[in-house]
C-alpha cells in the first residue's frame, strides 16, 4: 500500500486497493475488500468500514467510528470520535435486509457520539452536535442537536453562526454570503458550489 503514497499502520487491516494517495489509515481499524476511500483521507483507530462504503476525499474518521454498507461520505466531511451509523430500521439477528442508503454531504461534520439513524441524508457544510440522535435529512448549512436532533440555527462553510438581516441574507466574517429561503439556506458564492443548495 505505501508504493501509492497510502500510509496503513501495521496493527491496521486494508483488504481493498481502492484508496487515494495520502490516505492513512492508524492502529486496530479494519477497511474491508469492496470499500473505497479518496486521497488524503485520515481513519483512526478502531474504526470499521465494510464493502459497499465509499469515502470521498480529504475526509476525517476519528476513532471508533464504524461504516456499513450503504453509507456515503462526500469529500471533506468529519466525523467525530464514536459517532454511530445504523444500518436497519428494523434489526433481527437472523433476517437480512438490502442495505438502507445514508449519505454525508461534502464538508458535513458529526460530532462525537452522534447517532445517525440509517436512511438520512446529512446535507452540505451540516453540523451534527455531539450525542445528537438524527432521525431526520438535516438541511445544507444547518446546526442540529439534541435527541431527536433539530435545527438549531445555520453555519457557515467555515463553521461561524450565521445571523440573517431582515431580506433573509448573511454575511459571515469569513467573506461568504449566503440567502435563505422558504425550504433552504444557499450559498451564493462559496467555492466551485456556487449555489450550495440540494433540494
């Protein structure tokens, strides 16, 4: 694996050779055949990720954090220490099930011991609080904690509170703008997302 640039500790299991250069992947994780990482992924210890998973580029896995088939992390997302993903709705030991889909958008973060309940979608630059239970698809930009998890407030790319004026419209520190609608929060101009919406 390190001929490509892949670093992969030696108390670490890497079965599949779909991983982008400057990946590491760190002690006691386990990343099966038929899974697929980008570059300049970061996975930390303990974590697992089954066939089936893809994972974009530039994203953080911190420890003990497990990924089922079905799952989707966009590029740059995050997810916290022991954050959860269910794979079933409707779990029994013996009965097996077609995978239920969850999808991570690009630069969402989960923080630690977030629960995400499988079949949701975690949208664009959204922030999961630590121990949020998501039952729910979480809106672009949206701040969302508790048990279950509600929208809170919007953030930035870049994380900071959003504070909209009386026409809907934020402008953050960072420089970004943004405009919020009836359904969304858009980003007018961030980045190659020049929208940001995905309704």
């Amino acid at each position: 694996m390190n001929g490509n640039q892949v670093f992969v500790h030696p108390q670490a299991i890497v079965e599949t050779d779909a991983i982008g250069t400057g990946t590491r992947v760190w002690a006691f994780s386990h990343v099966m055949k038929g899974s697929r990482l980008g570059r300049d992924c970061n996975v930390g210890e303990q974590c697992y990720i089954e066939p089936g998973v893809v994972i974009g580029d530039e994203v953080v896995i911190k420890n003990g954090v497990a990924l089922w088939k079905g799952v989707t992390i966009e590029d740059r997302a995050f997810l916290g220490p022991n954050c959860v993903f269910t794979n079933d709705l409707k779990p029994r030991s013996k009965i097996f099930k077609p995978a239920v889909t969850t999808l991570v958008r690009e630069g969402a973060s989960i923080g630690a011991n977030a629960t995400i309940l499988c079949g949701v979608e975690i949208g664009f630059y959204a922030m999961v609080g630590a121990g949020a239970m998501v039952t729910r698809n979480v809106p672009d930009f949206a701040l969302v904690v508790g048990n279950p998890a509600r929208v809170q407030c919007y953030v930035c790319q870049c994380g900071n509170k959003l504070k909209f004026n009386s026409q809907e419209e934020a402008l953050c520190d960072c420089g970004s703008r943004y405009s919020k609608g009836r359904d969304a929060v858009c980003a007018v101009d961030i980045s190659r997302q020049q929208q940001g919406c995905h309704s």
